[in-house]
C-alpha cells in the first residue's frame, strides 16, 4: 500500500503568491512559453493596482491630499512593457511603489546609451534617482552578461548598500557585492585567484556590484604598481583589470561629484624625500603670515568694512575679507612691507634700487620681463636668497597666498585630521576631513597647515613635547622669552622665566597653558620641529589616475550616470558627454522658478549692528524671529566651530515654550538622525514619537548633510538656508530641495552674511529697493559657479593630457607578454618639483612639449590651456587633492656603521710657552713653532673649503698642543674636535693674545701666579642673550696686573674665533659690519657693480664711504656661517646676533637695549 502511494504521488512545494511573482525576476524567465508570461505578468499587474488602491486610500484617510495627487497623477506600468522588464514589475509590488514614466524613460537611457556612448543626464532631486531608477537599472545591466558595477560616493555608501539590498534583496534575488581595495590590501597569487572568483560569481549570478571610485581607481594602478614591488604578480593583475574593462558595465550615482576634476588618486613610488628649498619653505611662510597679520590689523583700522578678523584671546586673526578688493589691497601692502625690509631672511636695505626693483616685479608679476628675470637669476644664483625669492614669486605672483586666504575656509574647505595626518587635508563638508585626501601642492599644504595650528591652537601634550624639546636648545631661557614676548604681562609674575615654570604645576596648566597655546612663535617652533620635520615630505615619482580615467573606452561597454544638477557639464571628461531627456530640459529651471516664487523671494541679512557677522546664538534668534523658520540648512557654513548637537540644544533652549516646539533634530558624527528634547534626553528619530510630530520639533541641517538627506517635512514648513563665500548654484539648489515640497507647500528664506552681501554688491550692484531677494541669490550664485568652474578648468585640461599620455602607454604596456619596467615608469608621472620647476617664468608651450600634438584631442587641450595663458596653466596645481596611497615602510635589519674612534695626541707644554708667560715675549722676538695663527688652525677643517684671509688675526695666536686634539686619517677634518676657547695669555709689553688648552693653563698657573708680565685669563664665548659678556677679559684674571684695556680688535678677533653669538652694544655689531664688509643700513648710493649678492660691498665703494678697513676681499658669510656651524655643533642660532647676520637680518639699536647684559 505505501509503496503504492510512493509511487504516484510526488512531494511539491506549496504555490503561493509570493512564489508565482518570484518568477518574475527567475533567471529562466525567457524560457517560459508566452502564455505562461502572460499570465504571471497580468497577474503581478493586477496585484499592483490593488497596492497602489490601498495606498490612495491610505493618503484619503490620513488626509494626505498632497500625496493622494502625486500618487493618482502616475498610473501603472505607464512608458514601459512589464513583458519585456518583468523584474520591474516585482520590484514596483515588493517594494510598494509605482514607477512613472519619466523614471522609466532615464532608466531606459541609462539602459540604452545611445549609441553605445557614455553619457551622463539630469533628473531633479527627489524624483526617485537612488531610490527608483538605480534598483531598476542594475536588475536589467546585470544580466549574465555584463557584471554591473553601480559607482557611489563614499559618504552614500552605506545607504546604498542598506537601500540596494532592501530594493533588490528579496524576491528579485540578486546578490550585493562589494569588495573595498587599497594599496595597503595584501596582494599574491592566491588572493588574486580568489578575487577573480568573486567577480566571477557575481557576474554569472546576475549580482550587483557597488564600489567606490577610489577602489576602482586603486585596483587599476595596484598592476603597474606591482611590476616594481612583486613581479610575479603583475601579470595577473594587470590580466584582470582588462578582464573587469571588458566585462563591466558601471553606473555613476551624483556622477557630477564623482566626475569633480578635484579628484585624483595618487600612488606614491620612490623613497620620500624633503621639498626643496628644506626649512626655507615654512620659514617664509612663518614670516609671511606674522606680516599678513599685522597688516590685515592696520587694514582694518582704516576700513573696517573692508576685512574682519575674528579674534579669541592670543589667537591668529581669522581673516574674512568682506569686499572682493581687500584681498588685493592687503597684497599690496604685504608688497610694500617686504620691500621695506620687514620680512627676516630678505636684506632688502642692503641692495640698490635698480635690483630691488627687479626683485619687487619678479615676486608679484606672473609675467616679468626678461631683464628682470636675468637680473634676479643671475644675481643670486647659489645663494640661500634664490629659493626664498622663488618661493616668495609662487606666493605672490602664482597665487597661493590670495588662493589659500581668500579660496579656503578653516573647518570647511580644509583644516587638522591629527588620527592620520600631522599636516592639513583637504574637508568634503564643513567639520567632515577627508580620510584620504592630500592637497596636491605643497606650499598650499604649508600655508593651510599653519593657518589651521594658528586658530586651533595645540593641545597640552603638544606643548609638554614643546618644552621637552626646548630644554635641548642651546639657549632655552632666552627662546622661552622669545615666546612669551607678546603675553608677558598676562602670565603669573613667577612664571614669566623658564626657570619658574612646571608643567606638570595646576597653576601651569590653569594660567600658562592656555595663553601659550596660541602664541605664534610657540606654534612655529612646534610646526617646524614636529610637523613639517615630518610631514613636509614628497615622493619622486607617482602613478595618479583622475577622474578621466572612471569612464569607460569607446570600445568598450559605456558608463552612464545620473545627477540632481549639471552645472558642471563643461568640466566632464572628454570621454563623457551630458546628453539629457528632452523632456527634461526643463529641471533647471522649474527648480529655479520655484525659488523666485512669492514665498521664497525673502532675504535676511545676518548682521550685527557694526556690520559684523552674527554669533551662533545670534543667528538662531534671528532664524526663529525674522526668518519664522524652524528648519535651519546650513549649506553655507555659517556655523563653524559648533558641533551640530550643541547648535541644536542651543537653538532648543532659545525657542519659546510656547510655540509649542518640544525637541530639536540634527545629525551625529555617526550620520544618524537624532532627537534632542528639553530634558536633554537623546533617540534616533527612526524611534522617536517626534518621527511623526515633526513640526513640533527644530530641524539642523549641517553642511555636510545639506545634500542627500530625505527628511519628512511638515505641510507649511519653511526652511532658512544660509549662503556662504562661493557657494555654487548646484550646491544651493540641492540645499533647498531638501524640502520635498518646495513650490507647493514648503518654502524657503535666504540667510545673506556680510561676506556674502558685500560680494553680491559689487557683483550685482546695490537692490533697487535696498533689499536683496531670491533672484539676487541665484544670480549671484551662478556667477559663483561660473569663477569656480573657470578656476578649475586649467587642472581639468592637465588631467586630460595625463589621461590620453596614460592610456597609450597602457594599450602598449597589455600587449606585451610581459609587462614591461620601462614603459611603467613611462607611464609614471613626477611628483617631486623643484622650486625652479614650479615658480621660475616659462611660456605654456614649454609645459606641454612632452605631449602627442598629433592625437586631435590631444592637441585641442593644448591649445584651450594656451589660451588660458602662463598664470593659469600654474595655478591649476592649486586645487589638486589627492586621494593619496604611500606604499607602507618595510621593515629591514640594519648593519650600522659609527663612526670610527680616533687616537688622542698627547698633552705636551712647549718650553716657549713657558718663557711667554715668564716674560711677556716670544723667544727670539717672533713666535716658534711653539705658537700658529689661530685662524690658520681653521684649514684643518671644513672652513678650508671657503675663502678668508690668510693674515686674519694678526696678533691672535694658539698653541700648539691647543691644536693638537686627535690623530686625524688623511683627508680627515677636525671639525668635531676643535677644543673650546677658555684660557687666553696676555701680555703686558705687547697686544698678542695666546689660547691655551686646559692642560697648559693647569701647567702654567703657579707661574703666571708669580709673573710680572704675562696674565691668565679666563674666557668663555657668549651663547645666550642673559650670560655675562667675557669680551673685556676682566672676569677672572691670574698673574700681572695691568690696567691696559685689551684692544677691541683682538677681543673682536677672539670672541669670532671661539663662536661668540653675541654682542653687548650696537656699536659692537655695527663695528663687526664693518669688519666683514656688509652694510648696517639702507644704502640707497651703493651702485649695483658695488654690491655682492649677498649684500657685500667692494673695497672702493667703502674707501669712498670712509668705511673702516675690512681685511676680507670676497663676501665673509660662507666662511662665517661654515665657523659658526662647528662651533655650534650643527646646533641653529637663527635668533642669535650672528644668525642674524648669517641670515643677512640687519639689526636696530632696540635689539640691543633688550639684550643688555643683567
């Protein structure tokens, strides 16, 4: 009997609903015969219209009129055949949606590219672009055929993910795959095999694959990468990257923010490297910055409705220029300044007129003449003047310092990311750092480095490393009073001396900490010693793609992608066109006649009653009382150094009670959105009863989230949008449609700051009626759109010349059975520029020699980048920001070799030493060998390798065994063996001087003690502004006593010899001028064949100015600085006397009154 049963009945799945509308989206769909189709299609249509009944039905009840329409407005399946998209069908039923007609018309031409191009198009925000028509193309790209590859921003991410899944997880059954890639992701053979494998799957299982552009991007440059680092796998890699270019068809989601020309990934090769120009380049730019502050204070005094500078206790002005002229008027100042001497490094008073004039034009004209350009090149050719004019001319002339005050806002556009990087990185948003990206450029990357230190001051275990570092100098009592020179007065009297401060000390931390936090030199020394000593570095060489390189070849499958906005459709690659619906021509301007309805047309001017912009709590009031707004959309970034949760309590806390407003919302670090209530209480909104009470609560739109986010408004919402410097038009009008129902029932106010009205007055003129409305807004916001897209078009154009140079060496390279070194390093880009590559005058046709003018498109670029001229083709590499891979330091054992020991010479005391200080003479009358010139002893070092006279020093002698230290090799330099000078003899009958080694002065001393002639002296170089001066050497004396004053020569001849930093009187320094020759005041009489580069002058211009005799014939400072670096022990003494005449710094009278001895 059982057996019976077996055999005539079969065990089959129960056929429900859900399993018959499954076949919908069955990969043997087309294997169905017609009339099955047919009637499974029917019957999913029919099941559609009954949801789409219970939805209208649903708006009725809840007297949801707005929707009822819009939902009875589109019927079913309209513009497209479920038949022939049968996936749409389930989609529309499982996700209870309708799909419209236009939706299906852009995902048919995203489907269908025509012609088989890459094209992207335009549909407005909130048309169902992410939500609807992503969901629908990838069910139909990916099809067994094509591995579809949906191209998403990384901030959307993780809601594409959770929405692609959720859309397409289900009955559709298509897998989501994504498969993050870096550099820094191991790579063999193994792991290629596996991630074949997974592209692979996912192409046979019709899976979707999302991933982002800095992932695709890498895995492309990982091949030529690995030809260098691991051979063996390149081949495979490169072999699969052409296998991923045939086979995958990718879509573009915001394609206008992942086309951003912006957008590089760059691949780091070589060993890293200091910039040229070393500690010059953060140096200038140091002193730059302390002149641009002081001068923007003096600006401002004079018109203050010309620049503003926000001021917090010692912190650096943050500068807001208010009229588009004030940045130029502060350049010309800067000019000026530095033509008058004020700028350390540059002795502007010691060169004549004509050369100073040359220079001026050189630094601030981005063409300067050829006379000009020989003058300056000539002139300073191997000098440490050249690099600091170079970059000075970068600064000015180039842009840089206009582009990075004027084109970059602290906090939004740039500022610290300390977790990953010591030096400043680029910000997508306001308070959002990239967490990759690098700005491109490295004097952009220095000045935007300091300025973000300067405003956000150093934490307490930067300034505790400060200190530490401090008590290594060689004068930290005086560097710390250099310090606190500005702030004295403010600190506790016991801790305005390095010896009176503990860090560890409450007091310390408490009274001192936070002043010092913010002084500029304090925030100098820790830039230099810590940050640019590590950060300020650059590889040779890179790979770098762009976005040039994201669309598909013309023999390949396209790349199609859409966005809510166009206006960047002049800066898309070559490679890709904009080709959008007919009948959508109209989405710009149906979103701008939205915004010049009555409703929207008003404008409030966020400014105080000086002009000044509003405080936080200031513009929260003015939001709730002038604005009757209680959502705020910040895409202007008014609100900088508030974080969105403080801003939202604190707006909840000036709200009225009774305005019936009980909780605030706003978005986390985290990208969720909360709810604040009055207690203080916090939950996710998605949670929350204010989910559906939402007008009963404030709403904070922060920068960052003023684009993408689909929040529920209430019916009568109005929203307050804050405008900001440069904010483009796509960027306002993605901030306005953040109300679904803008046009109909949501409306918007325009918050104008003063930057911003000053900007729209000179740019529009002054309102007829006084007041600015919504039309002023969008045209001043188009304008704005139209500077940035001009500024960015020459970066454009580089990138197109790098894309086409690249792809014909990659077409070389893949047709090679083996990859070939050579044409990767070919394909390799410089990234290492020196200051002369960068700054030094050269035409445009100079830059793109190295480029194919026989390809047409090649040679179109070219001649639109001429056209733009010099300036342009230079100031392109301002707004690169690389999204930047450095291939990780490998760990190696090290043989190290120090340095090898050397024999000590043996102390000896000459007989004729002896008789000197017996009788105050040489034996004989003339030193024996016993004695040498002190200054000839110097060519058993490297101060042989300049040039000073052979008599220097006359009546300035050393021992012999003072000179004997360590039996050197041959070619050896005693530059680490110098012995100190502390004991000097002295003589009553004559004016030599003789410097003892300490083991003669011990031998000596009980005979000096009883002599009659000869006196010992103790002597010690001064190395600090508070240590007494020995130059008299009348400190500590032995033997005979005699009244006769050391002659100012000899001291002056000694205290050079032993590296003594300092002088004791203005007269001094003026003296030791003289004696090497160099000025000590503007010399305007001095003609140019009269005056080195360096600033020395000839022997018959000072004969003709009554200069002292100066015993040097060619320019002091080589053998200065040489002298002063071995004494010194390598150690700096910039801020010392000598530094400064080292650095050719002229000194004043007032730098001595501060240096007296106590």
């Amino acid at each position: 009997m059982n057996a019976t049963i077996n055999s005539t009945n079969t065990v089959c799945p129960k056929v429900t609903t859900w399993s018959i509308l499954a076949i919908l989206a069955a990969p043997q769909w087309n294997e169905l015969p017609d009339k099955w189709r047919k009637a499974i299609v029917g019957f999913g249509t029919v099941i559609s219209a009954l949801r789409r009944c219970e939805r209208l039905i649903a708006n009725v009840d809840a007297d949801n009129k707005e929707a009822f329409f819009k939902e009875a407005k589109h019927l079913g399946c309209d513009g497209w055949n479920p038949l022939q998209y049968p996936v749409w069908l389930l989609l529309e039923i499982e996700n209870d949606i309708t799909i419209r007609k236009h939706q299906a018309g852009v995902a048919f031409r995203i489907i269908t590219s025509e012609n088989a191009s890459n094209i992207v198009l335009q549909l407005n925000m909130g048309e169902g672009k992410t939500s609807v028509i992503m969901p629908m193309v990838a069910s139909v790209l990916a099809d067994g055929l094509n591995l579809c590859r949906v191209i998403v921003l990384k901030p959307l991410l993780r809601q594409s993910m959770s929405l692609l899944t959720h859309r397409l997880g289900c009955l559709i059954g298509r897998c989501i795959y994504h498969l993050p890639f870096s550099r820094n992701t191991p790579i063999d053979t193994m792991r290629i095999g596996k991630y074949t494998a997974i592209f692979q799957e996912c192409l046979n299982s019709r899976g979707l694959l999302i991933a982002l552009p800095e992932h695709i991007l890498s895995f492309r440059l990982v091949g030529l990468d690995s030809v260098e680092r691991t051979p063996d796998s390149s081949l495979p890699l490169i072999n699969l990257e052409k296998w991923l270019q045939k086979y995958c068809r990718d879509v573009l989601d915001e394609s206008d923010e992942i086309l951003d020309p912006k957008f590089q990934l760059v691949y780091t090769m070589g060993t890293q490297q200091g910039l040229d120009g070393d500690t010059h380049r953060w140096e200038v730019v140091q002193s730059l910055l302390q002149l641009v502050a002081k001068e923007a204070i003096l600006l401002q005094q004079e018109d203050d409705k010309c620049i503003e500078l926000g001021y917090q206790g010692y912190r650096y002005p943050i500068l807001t220029f208010l009229k588009p002229s004030a940045i130029e008027t502060l350049t010309q100042r800067l000019l000026k300044a530095i033509s008058l001497n004020k700028l350390p490094g540059l002795p502007f008073a010691q060169w004549n007129s004509k050369l100073r004039g040359s220079i001026m034009d050189f630094i601030q004209e981005p063409e300067p003449s050829d006379a000009d350009v020989s003058n300056v090149q000539g002139t300073f050719a191997g000098t440490t003047f050249r690099p600091k004019l170079l970059l000075l001319r970068g600064l000015f002339a180039c842009g840089i310092l206009k582009f990075t005050l004027t084109g970059k806002r602290w906090l939004v556009d740039y500022g610290l990311h300390v977790s990953r990087c010591v030096m400043a990185v680029p910000y997508r948003a306001k308070g959002v750092p990239s967490e990759n990206a690098e700005f491109g450029h490295p004097d952009v990357a220095i000045i935007l480095t300091c300025l973000s230190y300067y405003y956000e001051g150093l934490t307490f275990q930067q300034i505790s490393d400060c200190f530490t570092l401090l008590a290594k100098d060689n004068d930290p009592a005086s560097a710390f009073q250099t310090w606190i020179e500005d702030c004295a007065m403010d600190l506790p009297n016991g801790m305005r001396a390095l010896s009176g401060i503990n860090i560890e000390d409450q007091a310390f931390k408490s009274k001192v900490f936070p002043i010092l936090r913010y002084q500029k030199d304090v925030l100098d020394f820790y830039l230099t010693n810590f940050v640019f000593a590590k950060g300020a570095k650059e590889f040779p060489r890179k790979l770098s793609t762009s976005a040039w390189d994201l669309p598909s070849r013309s023999s390949l499958r396209p790349t199609t992608g859409f966005s809510g906005t166009n206006d960047n459709r002049f800066l898309l690659p070559r490679n890709i066109q904009q080709k959008d619906l007919r009948h959508l021509h109209h989405t710009n301007a149906l979103v701008l006649s939205h915004l010049l309805q009555q409703e929207n047309r008003k404008c409030v001017i966020a400014e105080g009653p000086s002009g000044r912009q509003l405080e936080t709590g200031q513009l929260l009031d003015l939001v709730l009382s002038q604005c009757k707004a209680r959502v705020l959309i910040d895409v202007g970034a008014h609100i900088i150094e508030s974080h969105n949760r403080s801003v939202a309590e604190l707006w909840l806390s000036r709200a009225p009670v009774e305005d019936g407003i009980l909780a605030a919302i706003f978005f986390n670090d985290e990208d969720e959105v909360i709810v604040v209530d009055r207690i203080g209480r916090l939950e996710p909104l998605a949670s929350s009863s204010f989910k559906q009470r939402m007008e009963s609560c404030l709403i904070f739109l922060d920068q960052h989230h003023s684009r993408g986010v689909d929040l529920k408004f209430a019916v009568g919402t109005r929203a307050a949008i804050t405008l900001g410097p440069r904010l483009m038009k796509d960027k306002l009008v993605q901030a306005c449609n953040r109300l679904r129902g803008l046009g109909t029932c949501h409306s918007v106010t325009f918050v104008i700051t003063p930057e911003v009205k000053h900007s729209m007055t000179t740019l529009l003129g002054s309102p007829a009626n006084g007041v600015f409305d919504s039309s002023d807004v969008l045209k001043w916001s188009m304008i704005q759109t139209c500077l940035v897209l001009d500024s960015l078009q020459p970066l454009w154009g580089h990138q197109g010349l790098e894309y086409y140079r690249r792809i014909e060496l990659w077409d070389s390279l893949i047709s090679q059975d083996r990859p070939c070194r050579d044409t990767v390093l070919r394909i390799q880009e410089p990234e290492a520029r020196t200051l002369e590559q960068l700054y030094v005058p050269k035409t445009v046709t100079e830059h793109h020699m190295a480029y194919d003018t026989e390809n047409s498109k090649v040679k179109e670029l070219v001649e639109l980048i001429k056209a733009m001229g010099e300036k342009a083709s230079q100031e392109s590499y301002l707004h690169e920001e690389q999204e930047r891979e450095v291939a990780c330091e490998v760990e190696r054992e090290q043989q190290v070799h120090r340095p090898p020991s050397y024999s000590a010479q043996k102390c000896t005391l000459h007989e004729d030493v002896v008789h000197f200080v017996r009788y105050g003479t040489f034996r004989d009358g003339k030193p024996s060998t016993a004695f040498k010139r002190a200054f000839s002893t110097l060519q058993a070092t490297s101060v042989r390798k300049t040039t000073f006279p052979h008599d220097l020093g006359a009546r300035l002698f050393v021992t012999a065994d003072y000179d004997k230290t360590v039996i050197l090799p041959s070619g050896g330099t005693m530059d680490q063996f110098m012995k100190p000078v502390h004991w000097i003899l002295s003589s009553v009958h004559t004016d030599d001087l003789i410097i003892l080694s300490q083991f003669e002065a011990s031998q000596v001393l009980a005979s000096v003690k009883v002599s009659k002639n000869a006196t010992l002296h103790v002597y010690a170089p001064r190395l600090t502004k508070t240590m007494q001066s020995f130059r008299n050497l009348d400190f500590f004396s032995v033997g005979a006593q005699c009244a006769k004053p050391i002659p100012h020569e000899q001291a002056r001849d000694f205290e050079l010899f032993a590296g003594s930093l300092y002088f004791s009187s203005f007269e001094e320094y003026k003296d030791f001028q003289f004696f090497l020759g160099l000025p000590t005041d503007c010399l305007e009489d001095i003609a140019e064949s009269d005056i080195s580069r360096d600033g020395y002058v000839s022997e018959s211009a000072r004969v003709a100015m009554g200069w002292p005799a100066c015993p040097f014939s060619v320019n002091p400072l080589p053998f200065l600085r040489t002298l002063i670096y071995i004494r010194m022990k390598g150690q700096g003494c910039k801020q010392t006397h000598m530094g400064s005449i080292i650095e050719t710094n002229l000194l004043t009278s007032e730098a001595f009154e501060r240096s007296q001895n106590p």
